[in-house]
C-alpha cells in the first residue's frame, strides 16, 4: 500500500510517476535515481548561488560549497517526503523548490554570520534597476539614493538596519528571514513599517520626500 497514490492525489505525469518509482525501487536503482536527482539539483542550486552572489561577496569554492551543501540538504529532504509528492506539479518542479529554498536558507546563514551591514557596494548600485528608476533622471535619484543610504546608517537601530539590509538589498526571503531571527513575519513587517516611518521622515526633512507622506498611519 506503501507506494500506491492516495486516492486525493491526481495522475502522475509519465516522467513523474518514474522518478518516484525508482526513487522507491530497489537498492542499486533507487542509487542510479538519487545520482540523477543530485546532478539536476545541484545545476540549480549552482545557478541560484550565481544570482545571488554579488550579494553576498562570495566566490570561487567557498560558492560552490554552498550549492554543495543545499544541494545535499535538498536531495535528503526530498527523499524524506517523497511520500508528501501528490502530483500537483511535476516531480522535477517539485523537487526543484527544496533545493531553492535550502539556497535561500544558506544565503541568510551567511548574511547572518556577518555581524557587519554592507552600507557600500553593488547593493545599492543595484536599486535604481530593481525599483526601475528612470536613467534620464539619474542626477535626481543618485542624490536620493545617496540621502537615503545616510538615513538607513543613521536613524534605524541595528535591529532595522540589519533587517532592511536583509530584505531590500540582500534579497533574503521574509520566511528564511524570520526563520533565522526567531521570529516570525508580522514582527518582521513590524520592524519594516517602523524602519520606513524614520528614513522617510528623514527623507522629508531634506525635502527628498513630501512631508505628508511621514504623516500616513
């Protein structure tokens, strides 16, 4: 009964239905489908740790350890809850969120073990793109930028800053966030309203931003 599909579950795509067949099979070819599953996830994870690298200012081995390692934690995971697979994806699709999810988590290890915040660098070179501010208004949002990279280093608490840094400029997800914090996401987006509240009242008191908008609940 162990390795039929429940009958909540829908039909196995062909592809599908073979991965968790062999993941299940016999010793010698449930090994051949964890090899395969390993090399598929561990290009994903090696192209997910490229993206964020930048961020994090690793490179060389100490990268590839990192997709190493998620890639690891994933495939252990994976076969822990092959049981969970209900056919609503693709097993592949399935699979594939492990492994993105371990590298997000190892990324916000990481950061975390880095007691300094990155007030300089790619980060904030970054941001005129992520929030697409118009190129032909450069001069005007370089000096906002810089107003604001000023108010982030003096007006929030360690706590905000590291937590600002973390989300807008790190890219690290709410959920590994809190995770890593103890915490959970309404504290988190506690500490996000708070951190907004004094960079834009700092923003308005050097006429970067409308001062109404510090008044907003």
């Amino acid at each position: 009964m162990g390795g039929g599909i429940s009958p909540g579950r829908v039909t196995l795509d062909d592809e599908s239905a073979e991965w968790v067949r062999a993941l299940r099979g016999s010793a010698p070819e449930r090994q051949q489908a964890v090899d395969r599953l390993h090399a598929l996830l561990l290009r994903i994870a090696r192209k997910e740790v490229a993206r964020r690298a930048a961020r994090l200012g690793v490179t060389g081995p100490e990268l590839d350890d990192l997709a190493q390692q998620a890639t690891s934690d994933a495939l252990l995971a994976i076969t822990r809850k092959i049981g969970d697979f209900r056919g609503e994806s693709r097993f592949t699709t399935w699979a594939y969120k492990f492994v993105v999810l371990e590298v997000a988590g190892k990324v916000a290890r990481h950061f975390w073990r880095d007691p300094g915040v990155p007030m300089e660098g790619e980060q904030w070179e970054r941001l005129p793109d992520r929030f697409g501010l118009d190129p032909a208004r450069e001069s005007e949002w370089r000096d906002l930028l810089a107003a604001l990279r000023q108010a982030v280093q003096d007006t929030l608490t360690e706590h905000q800053r590291r937590v600002f840094v973390a989300l807008v400029l790190t890219g690290v997800p709410l959920d590994v966030l809190a995770a890593e914090l103890c915490t959970n996401r309404n504290a988190i987006y506690k500490t996000m309203f708070d951190a907004r509240r004094k960079l834009r009242a700092a923003l308005a008191a050097k006429g970067y931003v409308d001062d109404t908008m510090v008044r907003r609940p």
